[in-house]
C-alpha cells in the first residue's frame, strides 16, 4: 500500500474513531503530500517518490521536534504535549530510527570509503551520510557524531 493510500485510510479511520489530534495530524502529512506533488507537475513529474515523500515526512518530523524543545523552554507544557502526540503519529509514517551503534557503523563506513581524516573532510563525510541515512537518523545527530569522529 503506499504512503497516500495508507494516510486516506487513517483519516476515514480517525474519523470513524472521533480522533481529533489523528485526523488533524494525518491530514496535514496529506495536504503537504498533495502541494508537494502538484508544484512537481510542471517538470513532469505526476506523482512524488518513495525519497520524496520520506523527505516531507522527515521535515514535520523536525519541526515537531523544533516546536517541543521551544515550548518546552517557554514554559507551554500543554502545547508541547500536543506536539509530542503529533509527533508520535508521524513517526508511525517514518521508517524506524536507526540506534546510536548503528549510525555510528554507517559513519565509520563512509569515513573509511571517503578517505576522511579531519574536520576539514566533514562536508564530503555529511554528504554522504545524510544520503544514505535519510529518515532513519536525525541530521542534527549525524552531524554531532561525524563532528565527533573527525575531530577525535
């Protein structure tokens, strides 16, 4: 089933089950596919890829995140609450997260591949890491442990 199809099936869901964060959630990861995919139709493009749709999922994702950590700071329990029950739901969508051991492996791989040796070779380290991660470890965290293993 793909992501669209199994996102219209959680909204009828959520509907039937009268639930408000669910619905309102999964409608929004909907309306940002649908945007996504019609500003790509002029190059040619009718429907978004697997990378793509990973890619949107990923950004709600971070700035769910962002928005926890910030009305956390400001004191805003409640709508860091809220924020954390739609976060839960988009990371039913994402695939799983990779643990700390096996980001570091993929790490020490791409160091290895690339020839990396100092901080200075982080962007071509990055580069790859990110490609190759992506949707399965946060960037904030690969740039933390890339840093770390250059410099260290």
């Amino acid at each position: 089933m793909s992501l669209k199809d199994r996102i219209s099936e959680d909204i009828k869901t959520a509907m039937k089950a009268k639930d408000k964060v669910r619905l309102e959630t999964v409608r929004s990861i909907k309306k940002l596919l649908l945007e996504k995919e019609v500003s790509l139709r002029p190059q040619g493009q009718e429907t978004l890829t697997e990378t793509q749709e990973l890619e949107i999922l990923a950004q709600l994702a971070k700035q769910r995140r962002d928005s926890i950590e910030q009305y956390s700071k400001a004191g805003r329990d409640d709508l860091a609450q809220q924020e954390a029950e739609e976060l839960a739901i988009l990371e039913e969508y994402l695939p799983e997260q990779l643990s700390d051991e096996e980001v570091c492996a993929v790490l020490d791989e791409i160091i290895a591949q690339t020839g990396a040796t100092s901080i200075k070779d982080m962007g071509k380290v990055m580069g790859a890491a990110m490609q190759q991660l992506k949707g399965r470890a946060e960037g904030q965290k690969i740039q933390a442990m890339v840093k770390d293993k250059l410099s260290g």
